[in-house]
C-alpha cells in the first residue's frame, strides 16, 4: 500500500504544476483484471474456444449477400439487412426483434448544378461503373449524390471559394475583404463533419454551399484512383448528412425523445437541426470547371487543393445555379437486436452495436464492421451450446439510419434510457473496418481494460500482440519526428486512448446517457478514397481493403474478449489510475489553451499597438490587420485543481483497495454494490443541464465540437467557451467540471471502502 | 566601461552552457560609428546629397537597353552591356577598363530528349513567346533550355523520379529498394544549387539526369502564370550550370588561378568540376507525359508536386533516351571595372559588383541589380563634381560569366588574388533585385555597420525606415507562429544577417580571399518563375516586380551609404560583438547537431534491435528497415568553447576601447595600423589547407554546402564532418576552427590595445 500511497502523493504534487506524464509509471506493478475479478484459467480457456469458432469465410459470405445491393434507410435492402441479421442473431441462439422508430430522412426530387457565368456548363452530378467492379453497375436504387437535410431551394450566386469552409477560413477572409453574403460558397470535403461547412456558411450570410472531394485530401495526389488503386476517381461523390449534429443527433423532428410511430413531431420548418440553405457534394471532375472560373486573389498556400490549377477565392466571376427539392419522408429504421440475457446478472448490460445501413453499397461503411460484430456473436452463442451463460446480459444491435444522423441508435437511447442508465454498464461501437493498425477511443476508465485484451490478441499478419504493433508504429513515428527528449507515448504502460467525439453511434450512449463506451476499428493500411461513394463495394473491399478478412476476425477477437471479460468479471474492470492521467491532461490542454488566448490576444494587439499587420503587408494585396480583441480576464482554476486532486487520491486508494484485495472474498451483495459504484462513475460525468447552446450533449468530459463536429473537444464546456471568447461559460464550467470529478469522487471512494472494509 | 565588463562576463558564463541569446540586449548603449570614426553632419549632408542625385529613370532606361537582347558570356550583346557600362563608368569620372579572361563555356549543339516506351513522345523543349511581350518574340542569340557543363552524352535508360535528388531522397529509395544504376533519373529543380542534382546521380551510378520545374514550387500551384501572373507558365525552362560549384566555382579548366589567354589549361576530361552524365532541363509540360508513364511505387507525400497526376518512383516504364552534345568552346568573358581612387587611403579598396551577363534577355537576373549598381556609381561620381573625393579607392565592377560559374569575379579574384589579400577592405556584391523587403548577407563583422544604415534609409513605399518595416514583419511571423515565448529574434539589437553559401560572386572573395563581403537586394513581394527563362524580360520585370525602379533606387541608397561610410570612416566599422554572437549560434548549431545525431544513431539502432522498422511496415509496400549506424564517438568541445570564450572576452574589450574612445584623437599611423588589424579579423578566418575535398574554399566561418551548393554551412569543417560521419574530420575542424578564433583573437585584442593605449 505504502507504494502506491507514495506514489500518488508525488503524482498529485505534479498534477498542480504539471498535471499529467507521470502517472502513468511503466515501472509500478499493477493488479490486472485477472487478478481480482476473473478466473484466469477458465477464462481464457472460453476465449480460446471463441476464437477457435471465428472463421472469416463468414464475412466474406455476409458481406458480399449484405452489400450486394444498396442499403440506406428506407430502401428494401436495409430492412431485408436488418430482418437477414436478426435471423441470424435468433439461430445463434438470442432473443431477436428487429425494433422499429419513423425517422425524418429526406430523400432528392430535384438535383440541378449548373455554372451560369462566365459560361454555361451543366454539371454532371454522375458516378459511371468502372471496370471490374460489378456492385458499381447495379444501381439500382442507389441515391446519388446529395447532402441529406440540406435545405430546399433554387439559388444563383457568385462562388466563392472557402477552403474546407471553417470559422478560421472565413476569418482569413475577412482579412482579404471578402465576404460572402448573398454568394455561394464551395468548400473542400475534410477536416470536420460535413454539416459544419453549410452550417457556418449560412451563419455567415450564404444562400448555398457546394462540397467536393479535392484530388489532394482523397484522390490522385493522395494515390492511384479506383478501380486502379483505392484512391477517390475523378467522378466519386461523397455523400452524407448535413443534419447539425454537433448541436444534436437523432431524428430532426422529435428533439430528446423516442421517434415513435405516434410520437408528437416537430414541423420541418420548426427543426433547428435541419440546415437553413441549399447544400450539394459533387466530383473533382465536377469541381475543376468551377474552380477554374473563379478570378479574385489566389489562395493562401494551405488553403490549394490538388487540381492543376491556380486556386482563386472569388467571389465570381463564376456564377452557379444550385436547385435543389426533396422529398422530405419519414422512414422506417429498423434496428435488429439480439439479447443474451444474463445468467447470473440479468439487469447488467453488456452492448455490441455497429450500423448496418449505408450510402449506396457500404461495403466498407458500415458491412465490413457488421459482420465482425455478427461473427462475434455466432461465436458467443457457439459458446453456449456447451451450456455456458454468460453472466450479464449481452445485447447486439445493427443500427439503422446512421448515415442520416445517428438516428437508429439515438432513438433507441431515447426509447430505453432510464433502462439504460440504471442496467447499461458499457457499450461498444464498431462502424467500418478495414487493414493495419488498431484504433481505439472511448471512456478512459476502460483504457487499463482495453490494453489488457490488445496485449492478449495476435496480429493475424505480424506474429506480435497488436499492443506490440502500435507501440512499434509509434516508436517509429517518435524516431521519425527527431524529436528524442522528454518522456516519450510509446513508454507509457498503457497506450492512451483517443478521446471520442461523435462519429458514430456510441454518440447518444456516451454523450446523451453517460454510458461507458468504447469504438474499435482496424485502419491504416487500407487506402481510401471510395467513402460515401458509389464504389465503396464488396468487389473495392477484396482488392484493397481486408480482402481475407483477418483484420475483420481479429477484430472480433479484440471485442468478443472484451465482452467476455466485462460479462464474467466479479469485480467490473473499471480502473481510475488511467482515467485520472487523461483528465489531468484534458486539465493541462485547457490551461495551455488559456494561456495561449491571453497571449495572442496580448501579442495581437500590441502589434495592433505598432501598426505591424499595415507596415509588413503586400501593397499589392488587400489584407487587413485582424481585429482587436478585448483582453481575457483572469480565470480561478483552484476548484478544478483541487477536485482533480481529490479524484487522483480517490484513483489511487480504489488502486490500493483492489492491490490488496483477495480474489473471491466479496459477498454477492457487496459485489452488486461495488459494481453499481463504479459503473456510476462515467454517468458522475453527466450534467443534467448540458452543454451551452446544445443540452442534448451532458457529459462534462467529451464532445464533438460544436464548430468541428465528428472532432472531440475534453472539458467542452471549459475549451469552448475560451476558443468563443464566452469567459461567463469558462467560470460556468470550471465550477461545473469540478462537480462532475468531486461526484466521480464519491462513488470511487465507497467503492474503495467497500473493498477495504472486506 | 564597468557596465561592459559586468556584460562581457555574464555573457561569457551564458556562453559556455548556452552560448547564444544573451550577447544582443538591446538595452545596452552602444557607440555609433558616427561616434567614433565620421563626422556626422558632413557625412549625413553627403549622403543626402547623394540621395538628391539618384533617379529611377535611368534604371528604367539603362534596363530597357542592357535586357533588349539576349546577354549570356560569348554573345555580341554581353560584350556591348560590358562597354555600355565601362563607358558609363568613365563618363561619370571613374578610370575605366574592360578586362577579359577567357574562359572554358559550353554551347549546345544537340539536344534531343525523347520517351521511348510505353510509347514514343518526341518532347518539344521549346519555350514559345507569350502575349504581351516583345521580348520573348525576340530569340535570336537566345540560348535554348540546357545546362552548362552536362557531359557530352547519349543514353537511354528507364526513368527513377527522384524528387529533388538529393541525399536524403536516395536513401529513401534505398528503403523502397529502388536503386538508380544504370537509370536516368528526373528530380524536380530546387532545394539545392542544381549542379548537386546529377552530381549525387552520377555517385549513385545514374547515367543520365532531366530536371524539370514542378508547379508546385514556382509555377501554377503558386499562383498565375506568366503573361497573366508571374509565375512560370507549362513552357518556362529553367536553365543554368551544373558546374560543381561547391567543389569549386570559376573557370574549369584553370584551377585556383586566373583564366588569362595564355594560361596554361586542363584539358576538357581532366576537369574535375564539369558533371560525368548528360544533364537537361524541361519544363513541366514536357515532364508531365515523362511523370505519368513512370509507375512503381507512389511517391511519399513530401515528394510530390503540383501536377494532375499520381507521383510514382519507378524505375520505368517509362525509359527515354537523352542525346546532348556542346560546343566546348573559350568565350571571353568582359569585366567592366571602373575605379576612383582614394584621396586618402588609395591602397584600401572598396569594392561593389553584380553580374551583367544573363540566360536569355536577363531583365531580373542580372541586369534590375546591375542598373542600381551603376546609378550608385553614377550619383558618387556626381559627388566629385563639387570638390569631393572618396578617402579610400572605389571599384565599381560587372562581371562577365557569372552564370555558367561564377567565371568572370572568381577569374579576377584568382588574378588580383595578392593585392585584393593586401588592399581590399570589403566586398559589396548585388545580384537580381525586385520588391518588398530587403535581404542581407554577409560577414557578421559588419552586421552592426549595416544595421545602422538600414535604420536610416526609408522603405520607398511604406513610410517607415527598411530596419522597422523589417522588425514588422518579423513581429507578424512570431505572432503567426503562435510561439509568444523566449527570445524574439524582431527584439535583438541588430537584425540578424544571414551567413552566405556561394549564390553569387561574393564566392571568391569570401570563401576564397577571406575578404568580409556582403550581399543585398530586395524581394519578397516580387513573385518570380520567370528565373532563368526566356520570359526574365523587360516587360515581365515592369508588369510584375520593381516596374518603376523604386526599390531599384532604394538598393543604391543602401549601399551607397556603406560605400560613402566605408570610404570615409576613420576607424573601419567592423564590429565583433555581434560577429562573436553569431559564432556562438554557430557553435551552438553545431553542438545541437552533434546530439542529434549521436542520439538519432542509438535511437536508430534501439529500434532496430526491437524490430520496430518491420514489425511497424504496410506488408503491401517495400520499406526497409534503415542501416545500422555505427555507434558516435564522444568528441572534445573545449578547445573550441575557449577560443570562442576568449573572441568573445576581446570583442567585448574592443567595444570598451571604443567606449572610451575619443573621435579624432588617433594619429594617422594609429589609424592605419587599427585599419589593417581590423581588415585582418575575417582574414584570419581563412585556412590555407582549406576544406576536405575542396581547397579552395578556406573559409572556417562558411562555406556553400558540398551537398546543398547555395546553401551555406557553418563552421563547414565540423559540421559537415558531423553530417557525413567523418569523425576525424570533426576533430581536426575543431581544432582548426578554435585557431581561426584565436587568430582573430589576436588582431583585435592588438586593436583594442592601440585604442586603450591613446
């Protein structure tokens, strides 16, 4: 005990000065799972029965039936995916339904895009078949190219040309005298979610926003183009929602409920998630005309694309026509789920969960993570033909209606929440999957658990632990950087998770509920350039991706494992140790991040001061200083600080409390005790009020960003409101984050006293 | 003179551990060289009324004329700018001559350069005139595209594109497998002194090398092209020489001694600087059917440029064949020196030169700084018109040949080598010039001196003096950077001047001589892909860079006032306490190296012995692990860290001894003995042994980078020992570095003394 006590003292003196590198100290011995929760040698033999059921013949023969035709809410193929895989979960021996809600998903009626000035070009708007790939001539019922929930409307407008169209683009902009009110902007697809883009073009006076896939982010700069390489060809559109998600997920017409058949919905007009303007993705091919027409100043260096050409900013003089109608429909998602109820622990839930729709074929998105979850749960229900159980109750779900806006899986949190919260202990997310190295984000209270199980499981190319792989890759990556000083990630005795934001469907679990989530995916290795497009294809995915489906496999290795252990463990695998690290460094970030606010807006106005931005300039070139900013005030982090601090000593004692606790000695009743303590640990996190501008999003730790999207801010509250310059919301949410971490507090310390007191 | 001393300690303790940063506090008083060695009221009214007499006019006039005809050594119209300007020079009071050397130029007769498979392209080579530009439709005498000291050659290989050739690019090659033997290569002109390019091909055992002009670097992905922007259009071929300069610039054929008619010479196969393998450049519409039929491998993000196509390495399929063959002919290359010879001090020269010949109509390069240079003379030699006359000798020189080597300066060096040794003070070199802001080089001896003049001359447009609107845009870059912490570069004492490699005809007298030289021009805001191409004309230079000569004008009010000021002074302006500073970064940079690559060596070799290299690598993709390095050996500093030390102890005790100095109390024999000691400082810099592989470059400060060429090298001796792992090289540059130190040492502590003693 005396150890670690030293430990966390020294560790706590750093954390008020330094608050993070370390905790996380290779050199201290620590208790793993196996140690106080989990019969090693029952265990492992269940899990080395499980693999030996994984074939992965299975999702060739899944993939290939369930991207054999497009497949996105509402067409055929979705709900014949969803009936196929809740067949299969019922054979593989769990209750199965296919759950059902009617979600707003608009569909295209009218899809014009003409340039009007300074000549006529009609746009063509197509994806054509290629060679060798049989999926891109059946398109039949495939959506072509278009923004789910951008707005109706016809509008003609000068172009603009906006970068890939964030708040720093248009800032930039100003600085050239440009705006865009009453013009068309056309921005490069990347660097946030989609709907980021339309939403701040509108904001800033833009009556219509055209997006393309630059040659430089996805195509031919980046690689060889399908069907040669996996890279984006010339005519590839990517498709995709504009929904406002970072404000809130789900169905765009019932805000914070269930979208039920008889559910009291919102009108169109009324939805504050649907985009207030025209919105339209299209080609390279289509983009080139467009972007060559555009006169004006030439763009800043980081913001030209790949295509031969010199990039212009506008506005005009190329002039478009954008003419858009939808039809805007409910539709039927339709969530197939299997439930494994539990042996011993009925009411604790276990959650596998990974769409099933996509945007033409999806193989890739989302299939090729649909049938690693599905061989999963073959190989679970295999398990229990030799009569075992699972303990807890394991559910596995193939969402609908991602695509769209997260709407299968948010409408379900919506419809099961108080469940959720009170049975829910973690739910694990997989989307698409392809070749090379594991990525895994989620809640950091199961980062010491995850590190566990990659240790434990094999590349199936490279004959070492993917544990191994990534600290190769990132041994690597610091050897390349030159920089060989300071403390180095790939020393560190566990691998750090990334912090999620909200890409995919844990979104409502984490973000909405508090629950513990994890997203697991293989990548790296895979090219990519087919995303959202027509060619993301069974025949794309056996050329380029995991053709073999050993990722795939493995991948169901990583997560049955994960599963299994979360199920039969006495004592749920929840460690604050690696929690605590993180947090200390989303506390650090936040305060590098003030410090950086009052020294640019210091530094700024001082060469304001020196008239500096007017004496260096081009006179060639109009670029205007930026604009003063009013100085930032003094903020008191003591009360974070201070409940960091009495977090970090709670960790460190429940640390404690299990290095001195003998397996097997908790009574069924403490057991339930401790395990609802800790599994209330991430839902401490939950503010009932949420976030600023967006109370759907309540946890205090993690959000997408509200001008970044898919991208993850920590401490949302606090980071946002210093990157907005809202001081009122940074002394709101330094108060509010300390709440948060002294109620995580609470439950971590009865739960070490529980454990003590045994 | 307390106040120094504490300074000079505190500096020397900073010293030993962090060399740099602290020498340059702007808060203490130092004196002016008007404080010590001119009288500042006749001085300033001189200068004032040099000033009076410049007129942008006659740059304008004077350019229109020089550039109307293709100028290269050997053609009738550099001959005529060579008399045009001695002529000039006598009509303006200068004793005037031309003096000629004959010296080794190749002209091409062949030069065919085709795609032989995949299939045939027969590349055109051919720069076509443009719209707008008389010039360019002016080709008789114009030189095609070719590079001066190719071999004589016709190969035919597969082609390896080999990005900019340099040797961190072959090792890369060498981790994908690819070796270049027996192959053409392409790379992409820049980032070196072209010449390095098929050097390194040749040592890889390549038998030919094209270097082309990506529009990444200087063409359409940069903005317009020429006629509409100045950027170079698909058709632009850089030419130039690919003599190998850094080995050693001048003539070919008369190593290390003047190309006079008579002299005797190497013949054409013994010369060791004329490249082994055929070299030419194309332009980027003749590369782009080479680029796109290469396949192999794709190119690593940082290797590709701006054309619509996916980068591949190669080797092949694409195989050309690359047939040249030159006239190696003698030109005479034609000096135009005219000199005014000092009242007081005629055997103290001043010296001031820029090149007149050019490829093509040469406006930019050379003639825009040959116009300043000559308006500079002209406005001094109104200035004897009233009675007065320069106290030290002036030479206004321009060089012949400066192209194809550096010819027509390196000669004169090489023939007035005992004299210039003897008699001259400094070296003021100016080359092309455009707008924005000015650039300076040079010997850090006179940083201090310069710094005062650009602090009293002002910026043509913005209403600001050249040091503040310099300091402008350093401030923005700090604030850009985001970095607001540590010693700000825009808040030292002096600008920093930065160390010269062998861009221009500085070379022999810096590196070669040993004499303190300078360099200065403007730019910035010029644009520029004009360089070396048949559209550097007239009509470019008005539309796109210094059109009404305002920075031209500018130039020579600079370096007219170093002139006038170093012609006048009594004590010369040479100033060592920003010299010492310099060094000390120097030292530092190389010290920091040394760890680099120490730590970069085990840190290599660690990953190695845990196989991270292959157990990390795409299995779809050849990467090899790098080589094992052998281990570093530890080397001894201390020698160096003294010498430097006591520099530094006697700059700061010459600063003293001018402290206390009191103006016009020294002898004239005092005078001239300080003179020939302070001339002598940067002389002891010079190593008669010179550097390994290059005798002729004796410089222990600089030198251009063996394998860089334009790029300088501090301390060449140690750090390139460091960067090519010759260890006993950087033992021996220590040592050889720390007696150069202590040579200067002693000139100025003898400086100090006669100051003291008064």
């Amino acid at each position: 005990m005396k150890k670690h006590l030293v430990v966390m003292f020294l560790i706590i003196a750093a954390c008020t000065q330094q608050p993070v590198k370390t905790t996380q100290n290779p050199n201290i011995k620590m208790v793993s799972t196996f140690d106080v929760a989990l019969d090693m040698k029952s265990q492992k033999q269940l899990e080395s029965e499980f693999d030996n059921y994984l074939n992965p013949k299975n999702l060739d023969t899944w993939m290939k039936h369930m991207s054999s035709k497009p497949h996105h809410v509402g067409s055929p193929w979705s709900k014949q995916n969803a009936e196929y895989a809740a067949n299969k979960f019922k054979e593989w021996g769990y209750e199965s339904a296919v759950e059902t809600f009617e979600v707003l998903v608009p569909f295209p009626k009218i899809r014009k895009l003409s340039m009007v000035e300074p000549e006529k070009v009609e746009l063509k708007l197509y994806e054509p078949a290629v060679e060798g790939d049989r999926s891109s001539e059946m398109t039949k019922d495939v959506l072509p190219g278009y923004n789910a929930f951008s707005a109706d409307g016809n509008v003609t407008g000068d172009l603009v040309f906006v970068n890939y169209g964030l708040n720093e683009d248009y800032e930039e902009l100003k600085r050239m005298g440009i705006n865009v009110k009453g013009k068309i902007v056309i921005a490069k697809y990347g660097r946030s979610f989609r709907g980021i883009k339309p939403k701040i073009a509108y904001e800033q006076g833009a009556i219509g926003c055209i997006m393309y896939s630059d040659p430089k982010d996805d195509g031919y700069v980046v690689g060889d183009v399908y069907p040669i390489g996996p890279y984006r060809n010339e005519f590839g559109i990517q498709r995709g929602s504009v929904l406002d998600m970072p404000a809130r997920p789900g169905d765009a017409l019932t805000p914070g409920y269930a979208a039920t058949k008889d559910a009291e919905r919102l009108s169109i007009d009324e939805a504050p998630t649907i985009m207030k303007i025209p919105v339209m993705p299209i080609s390279y091919a289509d983009a080139l005309p467009l972007l060559k027409a555009i006169k004006g100043p030439v763009a800043p260096d980081s913001w030209k694309g790949g295509l031969p050409i010199t990039y212009h900013i506008g506005p005009g003089p190329a002039k478009v026509n954008l003419h858009l109608e939808f039809d805007w429909g409910l539709r039927t998602a339709y969530n197939p789920v299997g439930r494994m109820i539990g042996s011993v622990y009925p009411d604790e839930w276990i959650m596998r969960g990974n769409h099933h729709d996509g945007w033409g074929h999806g193989a890739s998105d989302p299939i090729s993570g649909m049938v690693s979850l599905m061989e999963e749960a073959r190989a679970i229900g295999e398990l229990t033909k030799t009569g075992w159980r699972p303990k807890r109750t394991l559910i596995y779900a193939g969402w609908d209606a991602e695509e769209p806006g997260l709407l299968g899986s948010t409408e379900w949190v919506e419809y099961n929440l108080a469940d959720i919260r009170k049975k829910m202990i973690v739910y694990i997310n997989t989307d698409g999957t392809g070749v090379g190295y594991l990525s895994m984000g989620g809640s950091h209270s199961l980062e010491k658990f995850v590190n566990e199980v990659i240790r434990d499981v094999q590349d199936p190319v490279h004959d070492v632990s993917l544990d191994t792989r990534l600290r190769s890759r990132m041994r690597v990556r610091e050897y390349n950087s030159g920089n060989y000083e300071g403390i180095k990630e790939s020393e560190r005795a566990d691998l750090r998770m990334y912090a999620m934001g909200a890409g995919s469907d844990y979104t409502a679990f984490l973000h909405h509920a508090g629950v513990p989530a994890l997203n697991m995916a293989f990548g790296g290795e895979s090219g990519g350039g087919a995303y959202h497009s027509l060619y993301d294809t069974y025949e794309y995915y056996k050329k380029f991706s995991d053709g073999n489906f050993v990722y795939g496999t493995t991948l169901s290795k990583v997560n049955g494992r994960l599963v299994l252990r979360l199920s039969e463990a006495d004592i749920l695998p929840f460690r604050f140790v690696n929690m605590v690290d993180n947090i200390g460094q989303f506390i650090k970030d936040n305060k590098k991040l003030y410090q950086v606010v009052q020294q640019s807006t210091e530094e700024r106005n001082r060469l304001l001061d020196n008239e500096d931005f007017t004496i260096s300039r081009n006179p060639k070139k109009t670029y205007l200083p930026p604009e003063r900013l009013p100085q930032v005030p003094g903020f008191d982090f003591k009360p974070l600080d201070d409940a960091f601090a009495r977090l970090t000593s709670n960790a460190w004692k429940y640390e404690d409390a299990l290095f001195n606790f003998k397996k097997g000695s908790l009574s069924a009743e403490k057991k339930s005790e401790i395990n609802a303590l800790l599994k209330g640990v991430d839902q401490a996190f939950i503010n009932i009020e949420g976030l600023p501008r967006r109370d759907w999003f309540k946890n205090m730790m993690y959000a997408p960003g509200y001008y970044t999207g898919y991208g993850v801010k920590t401490l949302p509250g606090i980071r946002e409101g210093l990157e907005e310059r809202q001081w009122d919301e940074v002394r709101k949410y330094i108060k509010e984050v300390s709440k948060a971490l002294d109620r995580a507090s609470v439950n971590i310390n009865s739960a070490s006293r529980i454990l003590d007191e045994n």
